[in-house]
C-alpha cells in the first residue's frame, strides 16, 4: 500500500543536504468548482478534479532554519504553538516523512496574512507554503508536479496553491497519485474580484477531512456529485478562457450550492450554512436583479466569497460594508509575491 510517507520518501535522496535557513510564500485559494470526496483517504485523491483561484497577497510566509535548542520548535503568528496540538503533531508528521530518520531538529515559524476575520481556512497555503519551504531548506529541486502532489498530502486543497491565478487540479487515475496534481491555467483577468464576507469565523466544528468522509459515507445524494463537479470544471475552464463572467459565476455558485446540498442529506445532516449564509445569498440574488453581476461560493464554513468584476465594487460595498476585497490579478498582487521553486 502507498502512504503519504512512502510517496514523500520515493522523491527524495538518500541523505538530505540541508541549507542554514529558507522561506517560501504561497498564497491561498478559493475554488470555483469544489474538492469534495475522496478515492483514496491516505494520499488525499480527490473524486473529482476541481478549479480555483489564488488570493494573491493573502496567504503563508514559513521559515525554516535549524533549531538553535536542539529540539523541534513551532510559531505560527509568532506565537508558540503547544507540540499537543492537533497543528503541531500534523505539521511535525508531514516534515517527518522528509527528515525520516535524519537528526534535524528544527525551528519553523509560518505566519498568516489573511486576516483572522476574512473567516478563511489557512490549511492550502500553509502545506503549499511548508512544501515550498522544505523543498529549498533540503535544495531538492523537485519539479513543479512533485511539489504539487507532496503539497497535496498535507492537505488536498494544498496543492492548488502552488500558483497565482486560476489553478485546475486534474483528479488522475493513478494508484500513486502521482497524476494527481495541478497546474496554473494561464489566463489572467485583470478585472476579476472577490470580496470576503465574515459571517462567523470561529473554528468549524466538523473539519473538512472528516465533513467529506462522512459525506460519502452517507449522502445518498454523493453518487451524483463527482459527475456534475467535473462537467462544472470544464465549463469554468472555457468560461475563464472566454472571460464570460456570467458563465463564471453562475457555475461557481451552483457548485457550492450543490456541494451543501449534497452534505445537507448526509445522515447526519452535515450543515455549515448559517441562517446569516442565506441572508447574504438572498442579497446577492438582489443585486442581480438589481443589475449588478455578484455570485457566491461557500466552503465548509458558513462565510461566503462574492465574485464580482472591477466595476461593481461600489455596489458590492454598499451592500457587504465589512467585506475584504481581493483584486488576485492585479500588479501588487501577484508581483510582489513571485511564487520560486
Ligand atoms: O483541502 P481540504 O481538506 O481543506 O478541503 C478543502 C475543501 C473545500 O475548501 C470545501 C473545497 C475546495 O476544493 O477547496
């Protein structure tokens, strides 16, 4: 059987060279069409391929350098986080299928740019950013898809999160993963926004790990996702080539409502939508009426992400005053942060 570790240790050299100390950046990234199920729960394969874009600017900065203590030590915000943690003891796992059993002790600090209250899960670009991070601190030069699909064993979205732009993880065949891997879509629409809107953002008390395994397990209605997911993918695909916002929006919100509704007939019903999930959905079906082009996503949480174009901003505010804006295609934002290998 393959496992995480076996895949990770297949890549590497035999003895590690490590460097003093590296960084790495990787932004994180909304999907338009959704990763919800797994083939295979070890190496994170989806039942479907999905597509997403990054957020520029928002995302995860690691360091890694050795550990002046001799022991492992962890800092995420630039706080100390408790090795018992269920942060930790992953993180440390994930960096143990590199070092195996190399004495390495290591001092790791991550810090997060996306706001606390933008209510986003930091799990993509964290992995994406710790992938990054080892792959330099080690100097193992691997390819842009080994990167993908290590980043992906940390954490499936993870591997979308390699790149700014539109990024489409292609689901694969093979028993390895090693199909399963993303790739930048190359177009760029410079007028593409989203905003962030809060609704709640303490912890979701069903992460997604489990949320899609239950979901599967239980969802009569799970046999007819995978299927319309990946015709939802290819149409966003020719929509971002076509830059037909409509076709773009009104995929991406299907997806999200079909994705919820699929985990609403869970049994247990899986329910991340909160009452204040549909007053805002009510208000974006009002702005259309109203005119102005706004669609939504929703993740496993209850926030939603408005897609919008440049020039509806001023509506988009009027009617979500607290929202975080994100223009992912603008020059600041993804110049500023050259994504290096
Ligand atoms: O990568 P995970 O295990 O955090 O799962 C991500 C799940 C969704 O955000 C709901 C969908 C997606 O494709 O990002």
């Amino acid at each position: 059987m393959i496992t995480a570790a076996s895949y990770i240790h297949a890549q590497l050299p035999h003895t590690l060279q490590a460097q003093e100390s590296a960084t790495a950046y990787a932004p994180a990234n909304i999907a338009l069409s959704k990763y919800w199920g797994k083939r295979d729960k070890a190496l994170n394969l989806p039942d479907n391929s999905s597509v997403s874009l990054s957020l520029g600017q928002l995302g995860t900065h690691t360091r890694i350098e050795f550990s002046q203590t001799g022991s492992d030590a962890l800092y995420l915000n630039h706080e100390a986080v408790a090795p018992e943690s269920q942060f930790s003891q992953q993180l440390w796992q994930f960096v143990g299928y590199f070092r195996r059993q190399q004495a390495l002790p290591l001092c790791i600090n991550t810090y997060n740019s996306i706001p606390t209250a933008a209510g986003l899960a930091s799990s993509a670009s964290g992995y994406a950013a710790l992938t990054l991070a080892l792959n330099r601190f080690f100097q193992l030069n691997l390819s842009e898809a080994q990167l993908s699909a290590i980043a992906r064993l940390g954490s499936g979205s993870a591997c979308r999160s390699l790149w700014h732009g539109f990024v489409h993880w292609q689901k694969g065949v093979a028993a390895d993963g090693s199909d399963s891997i993303a790739h930048v879509l190359e177009n760029h629409w410079e007028t593409l926004c989203i905003a962030l809107v809060d609704i709640d953002f303490s912890e979701k008390a069903i992460s997604s790990r489990n949320g899609m395994l239950h979901t599967k397990q239980t969802s009569p209605l799970y046999p007819a996702w995978p299927m319309q997911a990946e015709k939802d993918c290819q149409t966003l695909i020719e929509a971002i080539k076509a830059k037909d916002f409509e076709q773009l929006g009104t995929t991406a919100e299907a997806n999200a409502l079909l994705m919820h509704a699929t985990m609403l007939a869970a049994r247990p019903a899986l329910r991340y939508l909160q009452a204040q999930s549909l007053v805002a959905l009510d208000k974006i079906a009002q702005l259309r009426a109203d005119g102005v082009g706004a669609y939504a996503t929703i993740d496993a949480g209850p926030n939603l992400k408005i897609l919008y174009l440049a020039q509806d901003k001023a509506s988009i505010s009027q009617a979500f005053p607290n929202a975080i804006h994100i223009a992912p295609f603008a020059p600041d934002a993804v110049t500023t942060q050259a994504i290096q290998y």
